[in-house]
C-alpha cells in the first residue's frame, strides 16, 4: 500500500465501535471491533488502535469518524463534535471529536454515521455515482442520512428522520419505545421497538408474524417522507433488522400505493429507486473512511 495513500475509518455505534485503515472496501490493510461502553474508555481504546499503527509505520492521511448522535457539527461551535441529548445511556456531552484529534497526528473529520454510510454507498456501494441521495440504517435506532450534490445535509443539526412520527399502521396500538418520543419512528420500528413488542431479538421473529407488516408499513413511511421532501434519486436502507429481506419488498409496495402515481416522481420504479445497501456491515466504517479521503483531498 507504499503507493497509495491510507486512510482511517471509525464506526462509532450504540452496541460496538469498528476501525479500519484503508484507502477502498477492497484495500483493507488492517481493522478491528470492540464494544460500546463507557464513552471515555470506548474512544480512548479507538484512538489506541490508530496509535499502535503509527507506531508501526502505517500513517493516515486522515481519519473519519462516523458516530451515531446527535451531534454538534457546527464548526463554529465550542461543542463541535461532542454528542448532544442521545438515548445512549452515559454519552451525553461525550466529546467524540476531542478524544481522537487530541490523541493523533492526522486530521479527524466527523459526521453522523448515516450520513458518512451514505458517502460510503456512493463511493462504493449501491448509490455509486448518484449525487442525491439517502441512506436508512435500521438496527438497534433507526437514522436517516441525506446527501445533496454530493455533499452531507447539516443544518440547525443534521438530519433526525428516525424521530419523525408517522402515521399509525392500522390495527396497531403499541405505544412506542423511544425515552424521547413514544412512537416516533424509531420507537415502533427499530430493533429496541422490535424487542419491546416481541419481547423477542428480531433474528427471533418468524417471517410470518403480523409484527413485519408493521415494521415495513413505518419505513415506508420514512421512504415515503425522504423522498417527498429530499428528492433523493436513490434511498438506501441497511442495518440488522434490514437482514429480514421482505421488509425491502413490503417497503417498496407501501410508497408505491401510498404514492398513487402523483408526479411520476420515481420514473424507474420502487425497486430501482429504494435498494439495499451494497457495502453491508461496513458502510459505517468505509464512510469513516469517505470522509477522511474528503477531508485530505481539501487540504
């Protein structure tokens, strides 16, 4: 790899954080996983790792963190990068940009990790060449990234579409598992909601239970609702949960209906429009490293 640049990545989710160096999904020169816990001890362990490399000779151009959220991503803002009111017990006011470009000469960049897998699925993955995009993850939250132009939306935050609260499936009553927001989307659709309903993992489910028509009925409400006022050209969903494949086809049927034909808004059809995502587990952590490629080549 003496002849190319390498590159960081680092996917910072609820239940396990994933580094990499690599300069594509096919030139992985080393990675390695270890469990979400205690922000300070979690992100201090992952900042050793990109150490211990250097150490042996293997320099990052750039490191790129992808981390779930919220977070402050105003550059002006004296909590850039420090997560901000999350779900995640303990993380609240966790400084995840500080931990890494305190500790390590290369330059950190940061995003959501929904976002930074939706640079990941454009660069590599089920998006390639699309500029307009967005990328569903579905796993223990729910999270939205939305690229426009080929750059990540950031605004007033960045975006939150897991939050928004859909309309309700009929015949279904369960109030909803989000501490924030009861039965926003995540609180009836994510795997937290899956388990609370179940009282089952959703590898446990059987394809049968009435519970997927529910699931797939609230993703396609966020399909419905990304692609009504984000004007993707593609919508890209991945996470655990999406491993149960039916949810795709179910999804695909409800923004079909639900859309009746109104403004021929998807001229090539559902399935071509809302897909899988083609990097799996490593979305997250290759756009870790689509940002550090981003943040070097601006240099």
């Amino acid at each position: 790899m003496a002849a190319q640049r390498a590159f960081g990545g680092v996917d910072i989710g609820g239940s396990s954080v994933r580094c990499a160096i690599a300069a594509t999904p096919d030139d992985i020169e080393t990675e390695t996983s270890l469990p979400t816990s205690a922000p300070e001890e979690t992100l201090d362990q992952a900042a050793a790792f990109f150490r211990e490399q250097e150490e042996n000779g293997l320099v990052c151009s750039a490191i790129g963190l992808a981390s779930f959220g919220p977070l402050d991503l105003n550059p002006a803002s004296p909590r850039f990068g420090v997560m901000l009111n999350t779900p995640k017990p303990g993380w609240r006011g966790a400084n995840v940009l500080a931990a890494f470009k305190d500790n390590l000469s290369a330059p950190v960049a940061i995003d959501t990790d929904v976002n930074a897998a939706a640079l990941a699925e454009r660069d590599w993955g089920a998006a390639r060449g699309v500029d307009d995009l967005a990328y569903v993850t579905v796993g223990t939250g729910i999270g939205a990234g939305v690229i426009m132009r080929g750059a990540p939306v950031h605004g007033a935050l960045h975006p939150e579409a897991g939050h928004i609260r859909p309309r309700r499936a009929p015949g279904d009553d369960f109030p909803g598992a989000c501490p924030f927001h009861g039965d926003c989307l995540e609180g009836v659709a994510s795997g937290a909601a899956i388990l609370a309903r179940a009282g089952r993992a959703p590898s446990e489910i059987d394809d049968e239970d009435p519970i997927w028509a529910f699931v797939a009925f609230y993703l396609g409400e966020l399909a419905l609702g990304l692609l009504l006022t984000t004007a993707p050209r593609r919508i890209v969903f991945g996470g655990g949960v999406m491993a149960r494949t039916l949810l795709l086809d179910g999804i695909r049927a409800h923004v079909r209906e639900s859309l009746g034909g109104y403004a021929d808004i998807a001229p090539e059809g559902a399935d071509a429009l809302i897909l899988p995502a083609g990097l799996g587990a490593r979305a997250g952590v290759m756009g870790g490293i689509a940002l550090a490629r981003r943040l070097a080549d601006s240099a």
